[in-house]
C-alpha cells in the first residue's frame, strides 16, 4: 500500500492558500528568455574566470610564450617584443576584451606546442567527446530508470536492497578505476574489444558502459528516492482513492512528478562526463577532447588548457538550461518567477 | 469492466462495527468503533488530532498499509471494504475489488486541495482521474458538466489551468466534483475545510451535502458542522465517547469531552471560549478506563478503573 | 531494525523501517527520541551502515598506520625482487623496481587520506567564512560575493581544478590547493543558507533583540549550527575528494613519483599491466573499500543526525555530482 499512513496528519498548509491565489503561472517562452539571461550572466562571469587563468598563472606569459617555441634564454627585447605582439602592455580590462572578442568569434590563439590553432585541435575532438557521454548518459538513464521503478514498487523487500547494493558499489568504485579494471579483465584477458580506441561508434561501448554504471547508480537512487516521496503524497493517496491501481500511481502520477530531480541530476551529470573526460578518456585512449588535454596540460600549453575549460563551461551551462527548460515544460508552477 | 452492483436497498450506506487498528509500533489508533450512515445522511466524526478519525477515513477507503492491523467489519453498500476475523464466509475484499469500490462505491474528498492534486496535471486532467483509473475516458463535456454542476462558472477555460493557479476553494470543489463523477452511494471527506478559508468552509460543505450521496465528513471542529451534518459522533482515543443528532449535541453535550470541545470553540451567546487543558493520551498507552479520565473534573475511581461503553448514544458513567 | 533515533525520512535508503509508510504516529517518534537519546557514536553504530563503516575505516587505519612497521620502507628499491607476485615477503609483490606493494599502498593510503582531509578542511573554511560573511552581511556584500559563488559554481570543479594543476604545474600541494580553489563555492552557498535560516530562528532573533553583539551571535549560534550542516556534507563528500585526488594524480597531476600514492600507483601499474596485474588490483581495491567505507559512515552521519540538520543534506554531499 502506497499511502502514508500517518494516524492523523498536520493540517498541511493551512493559511497557504490565500498567498496562492489564482494567478496565471508565467508561460513558458517568458522562463525561456529569462533562464537564457541568467546563463548568459552566468556565461560571461565564468568567461572571467577562464580568461584569468593566464594572467594569473606564476611566470611571466611573454617568457612562457617563448619558452614553448624554443627559445631557451628570451632576451630582454625578445622578451618586451613578445608582450607588445600579445598586447600584454595593455590594461588588464583591455586584454580580456580582446580576448572575448576573439573567443567569441572561435579565436582561441594557437597551441604552443603544435602551433596550430586551438579551437580547430578541439573541434575535430570534439565529436568523440560527445560520442561517449551522449552513450553513457543514454545507458545511464535506460539502467536507472527501470531499476528506480522496480525497487520503488518493491519498496522494502529484495528488489530494492539489490538497487541499494548497486548504488553503493556505484559510488564505491570510481568510474576510472572501473575503467582500469575493465580493461584489464576484459580487454586483455578476455581477448574483447581493444586497448587503443579509434572514437567510433563500434567501441564505444565499453568505454560508456564503465562511465555509464556510476551514473546508473546514483541516479537510480535519487529517482527511487523521488518516486518513494511521490507514493507517499497526498495526489497518489487520492488517485489510489479514485480506484487507480498501484501500476498507474507509480508511472502515470509518481513517475513524473519524481523526474524532476532526476532531469535535474541528469543535465548536470552530462556538463560533469564532458568535464571528466580527460581521465577516462586516458583510461581507455579514446581520442576525444581529454586525451588532448592531458598531453596539454603535462607540457603546460594554456591556450589548450582554457579552451578546454571554457569548452566544459559552455557545456555544463547549456545541459543545465536545456534541463531546466525541460523542468520547467514538464513541471508549470516551476515556471513562475522566484 | 465487472459491473459494481450498488443497489440502493442495501441500508445503511455505510455500516462500520467494532472497528480496530493498530499500527506497527503498538499504537491504538482506533479502538472500537461503531458508526451506520443511512443514505442521503451526512455525519461527521469530530475529534482532536491523534483520536484516529483520519485512520477511519483511510479504513472505509480500505487504503491502510499492509502492516496496519485491523479487526472489525466494514461494509459499504453491501460490499465488505473489511470483515471480522474468522468470518470465512465472507472474506475481506481483495484489492482487485477494493479498487473497483474505490472511486465507484466511495469518493474521496482530501483535506488539502493543492496536495491533492496532481502538480504536473491542469484541472481538467485531475477530475478526469475518476475516470481513467478505472480505465474510462470521458468526454469533455461531461467533465465540464461536473465542474460546472459544483458551480465553477466558465469550465472549458478554467479546466486548462492547474491546481496552483486556482484558489483552495475553487480547487476543493473541483476534487468534489471528481469524488462525485461516478454519484457514488457513499462520500468520505477528510477534514475538507481545514485548509481552507472560512468564508468558503461552508460552501464547500454545501456542495457535499448537495452532492447526493452519504457522507462521512471527518471535522476537528463541532461548530463548523453544525448547519451541515445531520449526526456527529464525537471521538476521543479511539471511542467514539458521544453520538447523537447535530443539534442535540450542539445544544446539549451529555460527554464531558463534547462539553469540553464546545466550550473551547467561540459561539455567539456563550461568552469566551474556554481552552480544553491538558493532552490527550498517547496511542501506544493502553491504560485501563476513560481514557478521558485524566482531563475530566468528574472523573471518579470508575472512571479510571472500567472502560465505559457506548450506552444511549454516550459513554460515560455519570451521564 | 532497530533504530532508536526514529527520523523519518521518505528517502531513507538505509534502514526499510525507518522508511516506513505505515509508521505510528510522528509525535510518539519525536517523544521517544527526546527520551535519554543515545549518543552520537552509539546512534551510528544501531545503523547498520554505519557501523559496517566505522569497523572498516578502522581496519583502514590500523592497516595503514601499523603497516609501515611490518613491511619496512616504500621506496627501498631491490632490483633482485622486481614484478615479483605476492608471497610471504612481500604479501601483495613488488613493482618494476623491487618496491614492496603493501608498504606503498600503506604510504598511498597515508597521503590520499590525508590530502583529502587537507582538502575538506580548507573547503570548508574558505567557503564557511564566505558564506557566513555573504549570510550576514547587508545586501551589496551578500550579492556580490553569492554572484562570484554562481559563476564558480557554472564552471564544473574537476574542470577548474585541472585547469589550476595545469597552470601551477603538477604536484601534491599544487593539486590539494586546486581542488579547494575549484570547490569552495558549493559550501559557501550551502553555509549561507543555512545560515539566512538560522538568523531567522527564534533564539537567535531573541539574542539580537537582547543587544547581544553580532559577532557574540554569529559565534555562539551561527556558526555551531552550520559547522554541524558542513560536518556531515563534508563526511559525505570525503569518497568524491579521495576519487578525484586518485583520478586526477593517475593523470599524473598529483604525488610525483618515487612517492607512493594510490593514483600515481594506478598509472604506473599501466605498463606492467599483463605481466604484474596485482599492481593494478591492490591499489585499486584499497581506493573502493577506501571510498566505501567513507560513504556509508557518511550516510550514516547524515541519518543519524539531529532533526533539524538533515534538510539540505538530503541525498548526497554537494562535490560528488561534479567531481566524480
């Protein structure tokens, strides 16, 4: 039975109700636009952030700069010319004007090892990076939405400490050491799949299977977690009483109103595995967006560094306002200004 | 669809005898309850937080959990909701036929409208709920007929709002409007004002009462019920202590308890309400005698020796 | 079960009973638990994963802490005895340079642990004295300080504190330090709504009408209340801190060799990995039962808490979704 059973509740929200007069909820392109604003706020704050990455790391840039091409010992001129070339001698606002000016337009400067441009490099990894997340995220959400339904309709009995296990082991083993350890039983003893990935769709499995278990776990259980609250209101008490089933309660009443949590975590799981791909994409040698990293950060090259980190920036922001938007198309009260 | 036989014959509407839950834990929440609703009757169970008349609500509607324990009969229209042990003859009712009942047999009215609907579903959607948990579809307008019936000017528009739109008033009258959409022989409504404004309570009361069916209105308050019910059985610790016809009680409270109640609701003519001191004693306490017993100025060695019995519509020793 | 501290939550995933629907009335709860409640560390040890926590963390320390002492030093290197599988010497083998694996993995534990430590702690007191600074102050100081908390919190924390590493180049204090830049912001919005609610509750509306003095105020009650709130996220998010420090030092952003940490291990193990898998397997099993462990005495703290610190902790530390 799926009712709270509490002998005789608190008068729920009494006095609440004048505060909630009828008012009609703000539509949905009106929370579109201004959600965009936010993320567009929220955009050029972080933009700030990115860009003070170079300035404030230790060591003069111009040195830096010249250092990377193969200048051993910059002279002084060398040195005063480079600044000049990077218009270092310009006022700190200035710089990073320029500077958004060009990242906007995809001008991320030129990586100091390979000389090309950076935002080019990132491109053409770009399309493994997402492979792999947008097949994790699926295979993620395909595991923990049957599983949260089943322990949730099976709140209490094995079914549900089987979920919790999964759970706990999911949060016990990190997703690079699952990788590891993947690689080595499957990969090398059993003879399947390969150990230097080529970023096709082939062998993609294995690489979004091992990232895809954490995720399937933890979300399981926030939406088990969700779908248990949403059994126990006061809508799901009422549609029982209307002679709904427990099958309909649990799917056409809880399941929804439990997603709502659950989107949430997804969009800023999926910002979270395009910012984590620089370990597992080493783990397994995808050769995506990480991988390019990885090499960039042990050789020091900070366009490549930035770029990446404004790369997982716009990500991450994009997932969480196409999530909320989702929200708030699934969910109308959440439309309505705060 | 199994046809649901609710012939009209079968008086009362609603019959409940020796009714007892407990929960797991070890709490009484009820303890021995009687209670018959003819048809067109509307009676009230009225009681402090804690005096189980929430647990018989959930009884009727055979919604309590599966480690609840109960003993006693409940029957609704003929059809047991729940029998006494070792009736073999006649079993408890399965949850297949429990779910037919529901909805059908019994509409349910909650006591807050906003947690009572659905927050993803517009109006229209939650009153169509009557129907499509027993695997109907209705037709617009019969939706906007209900609505419309229950005084809810302008349906087809208002229907596509959502509950949080909508004022608790308006919205409470919608969720009626939904319990009423099969005219069950019975109606179960659980405290339906408490979380409403005054001013509307007793429209609202007025849509049940004109709603056609039985009712069982669960009420903290004597004097809210008063213009609306036609009996009340006044509860206490899972008793019913007092039962009687609306005015009778109101006039003339023969319980200390209902005494008590009365006295601490303010009533034009009556002077200032007087609170009621004192807690009323835990479920898990199965102490001997009234269990009114240590709040009552009349209370006696009796009193806190020997349960009294419901006897002539009261249950006291000194009455 | 038997939980004596009865707090009721839907989502409780540890304890079934304690998840009960059908549970007596909420005031017996509450009347029950004020009656002699037992003390914090016999409340975990009732919970059933608490205590499962608590004897493995245990065994966790003695091990690392006692092992040294058995298995002699982690960098003797022994040529003689490379890549050499587990036996009575050496009970979990050596490595490519004759190292013995349980010494390391012993030093590894000691410096995971306890830059994950170093880690929290300075979360903790960067973002509590911005939070508690934002919660108290007027108007403009809250706005600003809570828009640089939203723009920290738009960048993804593993993403940032790559970025830093990158910058400051790798290194164990470089990496401890870049992960406290990247994740200071999620406690400073959680301190400081905790303590916009706890400016508003009745003792402490009572103190400032007393004239008791703000900071007088703001140490004796504001402060102890979200101090108890980051005890427990802090306890949940130890796993996600020990899982990027050993992710980010596989990256070879971390403890540089010859220094033993279990990430740095994991990637050296890499190239033995046919020949040697017990390089791989050891450090590997130490991180889970490690990351477990924290976890379920994390939950475990969170479910035993008091009442009122249990709202905003509901599911999960904040770091675990963006750093693992």
């Amino acid at each position: 039975m799926i009712v709270d059973d509490q002998p005789e509740g608190p008068a729920g929200r009494v006095g609440t109700s004048s505060a909630r007069h009828a008012r009609r909820g703000g539509g949905l392109p009106g929370f579109v636009a201004r959600r965009l604003l936010q993320a567009l706020a929220a955009g050029i704050g972080a933009s700030v952030v990115v860009w003070a990455l170079l300035p404030l790391a230790p060591g003069d840039p111009a040195e830096r700069v010249l250092r990377s091409r193969g200048v051993a010992e910059p002279t002084q001129e060398e040195i005063q010319a480079t600044r000049a070339a990077l218009g270092l001698d310009r006022p700190l606002i200035e710089q990073y004007g320029s500077w958004l000016g060009r990242a906007v337009r995809g001008d991320f400067s030129e990586s100091y090892q390979t000389r090309k441009p950076v935002f080019g490099e990132i491109a053409d990894r770009l399309p493994a990076t997402l492979l792999l997340a947008v097949t994790a995220t699926l295979l993620a959400i395909a595991v923990a939405v049957p599983a949260a339904l089943i322990a949730a309709a099976f709140h209490g009995r094995w079914p549900d400490g089987l979920l919790r296990g999964f759970s706990l082991l999911g949060a016990g083993v990190p997703a690079f050491l699952l990788g590891l350890l993947v690689l080595y039983l499957v990969v090398l003893r059993l003879g399947l799949g390969q150990v230097l990935a080529d970023g096709k769709l082939s062998q993609v499995w294995l690489p979004a299977a091992v990232l895809a278990f954490a995720r399937a776990a933890e979300w399981s259980r926030l939406l088990r977690a969700g779908l248990l609250d949403a059994l126990s209101s006061g809508y799901a008490a009422v549609a029982t009483a209307r002679g709904a089933g427990r099958a309909r309660v649990l799917v056409v009443h809880a399941l929804p109103n439990a997603s709502i949590p659950f989107l949430t975590a997804v969009g800023v799981g999926f910002g979270a595995l395009v910012g984590g791909a620089p370990i597992i994409e080493t783990v397994f040698s995808w050769p995506g967006v990480g991988n390019y990293v990885v090499t960039a950060i042990n050789s020091r090259d900070m366009p490549v560094i930035q770029t990446f980190t404004a790369l997982a920036a716009i990500v991450y922001v994009t997932s969480s306002v196409v999530v909320d938007v989702a929200v708030a198309a699934l969910h109308p009260p959440s439309r309505q200004r705060t | 669809m199994a046809q649901l036989d609710l012939a009209p014959d079968h008086s009362p509407v609603l019959r409940i005898e020796d009714l007892h839950v407990t929960y797991p834990g070890g709490a009484w929440a009820v303890r021995g309850i009687d209670l018959d609703i003819r048809a067109d009757e509307m009676v009230a169970i009225i009681g402090e937080s804690g005096c189980g008349k929430t647990t018989v609500a959930r009884s009727v509607l055979g919604m309590l959990g599966p480690r609840v324990g109960t003993s006693g009969s409940i029957t609704v229209s003929g059809h047991r909701v729940l029998a006494h042990l070792g009736e073999r003859d006649r079993p408890k009712a399965s949850e297949r036929d429990l779910r037919r009942l529901r909805g059908r047999g019994i509409g349910y009215v909650a006591q807050d409208p906003y947690s009572a609907c659905n927050p993803l579903h517009c109006v229209r959607r939650h009153v169509e709920e009557a129907w499509r948990a027993h695997r109907m579809r209705p037709k617009r307008h019969e939706v906007y007929d209900s609505l419309e019936r229950i005084g809810i000017a302008n349906a087809p528009d208002a229907a596509e709002q959502y509950p949080h739109e909508w004022s608790g008033g308006m919205l409470q009258r919608a969720t009626i409007a939904a319990a009423n959409a099969h005219a069950p022989p019975l109606l179960v409504a659980d405290e339906p004002t408490t979380a409403l404004d005054s001013a509307v309570a007793s429209t609202v009361l007025g849509n049940l009462r004109s709603s056609g069916a039985a009712v069982l209105l669960i009420s903290h308050s004597l004097s809210l019920v008063a213009g609306h019910a036609d009996r009340v059985a006044v509860c206490y610790a899972g008793r019913v202590v007092e039962e009687g016809a609306t005015a009778e009680i109101l006039d003339a409270p023969r319980h200390p308890y209902s005494a008590a109640l009365l006295a601490a609701t303010p009533r034009r003519g009556h002077g200032l309400p007087q609170p009621l001191p004192g807690q009323p004693p835990h479920p898990s306490e199965k102490a001997p005698g009234c269990a009114f017993a240590s709040r009552c100025r009349e209370a006696t060695e009796e009193c806190r020796n020997t349960t009294p019995q419901l006897r002539d519509g009261v249950a006291c020793f000194h009455r | 079960m038997t939980s004596s501290a009865p707090t009721h939550r839907p989502d409780d995933d540890a304890i079934a009973s304690q998840a009960d629907p059908s549970r007596p009335n909420a005031s017996a709860a509450s009347i029950r638990s004020t009656r002699g409640r037992p003390s914090q560390l016999r409340r975990l040890w009732i919970h059933g994963g608490g205590r499962a926590g608590l004897v493995l963390l245990l065994a966790i320390a003695v091990a690392i802490l006692i092992g040294p002492l058995l298995t002699g030093e982690p960098n003797t290197t022994n040529l003689a005895d490379k890549l050499v599988g587990p036996s009575v010497s050496h009970p979990l083998g050596t490595d490519q340079f004759g190292r013995d694996q349980l010494a390391r993995i012993a030093e590894g534990g000691r410096r995971s642990i306890g830059a994950a430590i170093v880690v929290l702690i300075g979360i903790t007191a960067v973002g509590v004295t911005i939070g508690v600074i934002a919660g108290v102050s007027g108007r403009l100081v809250d706005t600003l300080l809570m828009r640089a908390v939203d723009v920290m919190l738009s960048l993804p924390s593993l993403v940032l504190a790559l970025a830093v590493v990158g910058i400051l180049g790798p290194g164990s204090r470089n990496l401890v330090l870049a992960l406290i830049v990247s994740s200071w912001a999620y406690y400073a919005r959680l301190s400081r709504s905790c303590v916009v609610t706890v400016m508003k509750r009745g003792d402490v509306l009572a103190a400032r009408l007393a004239g008791v003095a703000r900071w007088r105020v703001i140490i004796s009650h504001v402060l102890p209340t979200v101090l108890a709130q980051i005890r427990i996220v802090a306890s949940l998010d130890l796993g996600g801190v020990i899982v990027s420090l050993a992710g980010l030092s596989y990256l070879g952003l971390g403890t540089q060799p010859p220094d033993a940490e279990w990430g740095t291990m994991l990637a050296e193990s890499r190239l033995f990995f046919t020949a040697a898998p017990w390089l791989l397997v050891a450090p590997a099993l130490a991180t889970i039962v490690v990351v477990t462990a924290t976890n379920l005495l994390g939950e475990a703290l969170r479910d035993t808490a008091a009442e009122s610190s249990t709202t905003i902790t509901r599911r999960r530390g904040f770091l675990w979704r963006s750093l693992t």
